[in-house]
C-alpha cells in the first residue's frame, strides 16, 4: 500500500514545482515597480565600472544560488553555517554578493518600490545585466521569486559541479534541476568570463598520473603557461582567467579553446574530449548566436529551479538576512 503514496506524492511535488515556476513571468512588477529593471541596471552598471569581476561574480552567485534550495537568495543569507560557508561557496567573489546588496538598496530607495522585490529576482536580473554589460545577449528576464528563509551549509554538499567531473557527473546534476546536456554545454560557456585560483587545476599540469604529468586532454603549450602563472608553492590568492584569449568579452571563445586543448578544468575540456558533447562544442563554437540563444533557453530555465512564489517565502528587507 505504501507504493501509490510514494508516487502520489512525488506527483505532488513535481506538479507543485511547475505551478511555482509558472507563476514567473516578465513584467511581474510592472504595477509593483514599475522601473525596477532601470533601477537595477543602473546600480549593477555602476559596479560593473569599478571593477569587471563584477560580471563573473555576480553570474556565478546566481548558478550557486539557483543549484542549492532553488533561484531563493538563500547563498545571500548570512546566518551561522550558511551556504556561503561551504568550502565549495568559499571562492565566490566579494563583489556578486556586493552587486545585489547595492541593487536591492537601488530598488528600495524608490518609495513605490521599497520591500517589494525579492532579492532572488534582483540577483536574477543583476546576472542578466552583467552578461550584457560584458558584451554577451540581452534577454527578458522571468520575474516573480520569492526569498527563501533557509540557509545552510550541509544543504550544499554534494549539489554543486566540481572541476573534476567527468560528462555523465555534469549531466547528472543539470539533469536533476530539470537541464539537459545542452543547457548544460551552453551554461558552462560562462567560464569565458570566469576565473579560478591554480589549486583548483594545478593536478592537471603537475601530477596528473603516474604516467603523465601533466593531462594528456590539455594543450601542451597552454599547461607550460600554467605552470608559469602557476608555480607549485603559489599565493593562493592568484587567479587566472579561464578564457586566456577573451577574458573580458561575453562571447563564443570558451568553446574555440576547448577545440585546442584551452579548457581550464577537467569539466570544461571533457565537453570535447567526450564524443556524447563535441558536436555541441563544436556548432557553438563556429556560430556565436546559436550559443547565445542556447544561452538564454538554459539561463531561463535555470531561474525556475525550485523557486517561491506566491505566498511562498518573503520579500526580504536585507538581503542577508530574513525578515
């Protein structure tokens, strides 16, 4: 008798999953905040001019929000053992959680505004913003997420891609979310604005396995680069540009490195090491706006994720912290 339960159930949950995710829509705000768009533009702008990390932070804050507990903000919230606080949370970049602080404050000093937009919409457009104001698409962003009160660090193990998984890993985890092995390639694309710190690589160019030191899949020139930005007793605090060609353009480069062995991570270069991935690499690689609309589709898709809405949640007053 348990059998139907365990089914009626999950039947449930996935059916009040789409509900929650059909309930975003462009222009939630419209009679709310009606310029909240302008509003949160013009503060991301203004970060996005003091300092270009803003694009690859701010991007990569919404993948780790989105991947733990849904698109809610909770990697925002700045309780005891949060989110934030994973060892796999610990190389987000100070200026994404910066971008949505000022933006909120941005949206809040309008009276009409003040309380009424989420911070995981926020984070949802300020990602939008910083893929265009890096030169990548513009796109109608979905609107109407609530915040999640919860933030907790045990919530993140064993959520979040690592720079060692292999392609049936990656798929896996984007299939769990609801993201096929497309969305996939075409979010991994966000690496031709990113960075890393060398520990998270150096096995690649240094040991790799007893029979080859440095991963037979990297480019042989590209791993003695490596090594020079990245000698064995490195400053941790050194960072490389995963796109050494285009660093700070929005754009298809990502998969022309991967076609040359320029992939930083074991994730990104088994895109075109495996044969299950290469075909995709290589058409994003050769038309840039059939990458850019993979993009969009993926990005879209990945801000339904396990969102609040309706009564769902709050609207927080400070982003980090709940109500």
């Amino acid at each position: 008798m348990e059998a139907p339960n365990f089914f009626l159930s999950l039947l449930l949950l996935l059916t009040s999953a789409t509900i929650s995710s059909a309930q975003l829509r462009p222009g939630f705000y419209n009679n709310i905040c009606p310029n909240v768009e302008q509003l949160v533009r013009s503060a991301v702008t203004q970060k996005f001019q003091q300092t270009f990390v803003t694009a690859p932070a701010t991007l990569r804050l919404f993948f780790h929000d989105c991947f733990v507990r849904g698109c809610d903000a909770s990697i925002m919230l700045a309780n005891r053992n949060a989110e934030k606080d994973h060892p796999d949370d610990n190389s987000l970049a100070g200026d994404g959680f910066d971008t949505v602080i000022k933006a909120k404050a941005a949206v809040d000093r309008d009276s009409r505004c003040r309380n009424k937009v989420s911070c995981a919409d926020i984070l949802a457009l300020a990602a939008r913003d910083v893929v265009n104001l890096a030169g990548g698409p513009f796109y109608n962003v979905e609107l109407g997420r609530r915040d999640g009160r919860i933030s907790t660090t045990a919530s993140v193990q064993r959520r979040l891609p690592h720079a060692d998984f292999n392609l049936d890993q990656l798929n896996s985890m984007f299939n769990s979310h609801g993201l096929s092995q497309t969305d996939m390639i075409a979010l991994s694309g966000a690496h031709t604005i990113g960075f890393s710190h060398c520990n998270r690589f150096s096995k690649r160019i240094y040991k790799f396995s007893p029979r080859s030191r440095i991963d037979p899949t990297v480019n042989l020139q590209y791993a003695f680069q490596l090594r020079q930005m990245c000698p064995l007793r490195v400053d941790p605090r050194i960072a490389i540009n995963m796109d050494p060609v285009s660093p700070q353009k929005f754009d298809n480069q990502y998969y022309k490195n991967l076609q040359q062995g320029m992939g930083l991570f074991t994730s990104d270069q088994v895109l075109f090491a495996d044969a299950r991935s290469r075909a995709t690499v290589n058409l994003f690689a050769s038309n840039e706006k059939t990458f850019e609309k993979a993009f969009i589709d993926a990005m879209t898709k990945l801000g339904r994720v396990g969102v609040n809405t309706g009564n769902q949640g709050e609207i927080r007053f400070d982003c980090t912290r709940p109500n």
